[in-house]
C-alpha cells in the first residue's frame, strides 16, 4: 500500500461512517456525540456527517501507517484539513443547487451528497498530499481553520443562529435544546 491507495480507501469508510453519524444521537442522544453527530435535519447538523468521520479515518490511518509508509506528518495534516473542509462544508453548496437550484428533493440524491464530498474532499486532499510543498503558514492556518471549524459545530450545537441553514424543517427548531 502507498498513500494514494491509503487516501483513496477512506472513501467508503468515512462515507459509511458518515451515514452512521446521521442515526447516531437519535440512537442515544447523548449530549457530546450531539458535538460531532446530527442533532437535527438542518443543512448544518448534516454537514457533521463528514466531520466525525473524517477525523477518524485521517487519525487512525496516520497512526497505523505513518511508519510503514513513511508519512509526512505536516503534508498529512494539511491533506487532511483539506479533505475535513471539503467534505464538510462542500455538502451545503450541493444540497442547495439541487434542492432549490433544480428541485431535487430526494432521499438518494442526499446520500449521494454525502458520498461526492467525501470522494471529493478525498480526492483533493490526496492531490494535496502529493503536491503540498512545506511553508509553514500553510500548516499554522490549518491547524487554526480545524480548530475555528470544531469550535463552530460546538457553539452552534447549543447556540445556532435563527437562519435557515440551522433550521430543522422537520420540527421549525433550532439547536439541541429545542430537541428534547
């Protein structure tokens, strides 16, 4: 194995991961599993689906091949911030145009949402990875961006802001207390 085949098979685990994700706190509602998993049906709750995941996969991969396949830490975290973001915040982008933009309201089309930013946040990073050349500044503002983007699914699990992309259509609620 190298890392193209190490990045590239992440795809179907964190895309499976990810669907868990979407059942997860419904499963158990457990208060910090709300932190990285679904709480609702909004767009927002939904792009966790990529962030747990993501994490995971890049985490343990890195700790289970960094010897055997020599990785490279930095070009590994910034890869992996790449694909962290695009996986995440590519899902709402999408959700939109087909939703709103060609009113496509489909279950399937939803999963495949989930599916193409994973491949794609995937895809990038591995491009990334293979491309990155080491500046420092590259690797702090990721560090800061993964921070700035956990953060943010942490607030806004308790404390959204009343705009639609924090809505739960389902219910007309917003964050996790208005869920119990």
């Amino acid at each position: 194995m190298n890392s193209k085949k190490l990045i590239l098979s992440g795809i179907i685990p964190i895309f499976i991961l990810g669907s868990i994700t979407h059942f997860a706190y419904d499963w158990c509602s457990i208060t910090l599993l709300g932190l990285v998993a679904p709480i609702n049906s909004s767009i927002w709750e939904h792009m966790k689906m990529g962030l747990l995941p993501t994490i995971i996969w890049w985490g343990l991969t890195y700790l289970l091949f960094k010897d055997k396949l020599k990785l490279d830490f930095k070009r590994y975290f910034v890869a992996f911030t790449v694909s962290l973001l695009v996986s995440t915040f590519l899902m709402p982008f999408l959700y939109y145009t087909y939703r709103y933009g060609l009113g496509v309201h489909l279950l399937i089309v939803d999963i495949l949402n989930l599916l193409c930013t994973v491949t794609m946040g995937q895809l990038l990073a591995l491009h990334i990875y293979n491309h990155y050349s080491w500046k420092k500044i590259y690797f702090n503002l990721c560090v800061i961006v993964l921070i700035l983007v956990v953060l943010s699914f942490v607030i806004f699990t308790f404390n959204p802001p009343h705009i639609p992309i924090f809505k739960d259509y389902d219910t007309g609620t917003y964050g996790i207390y208005h869920r119990r």
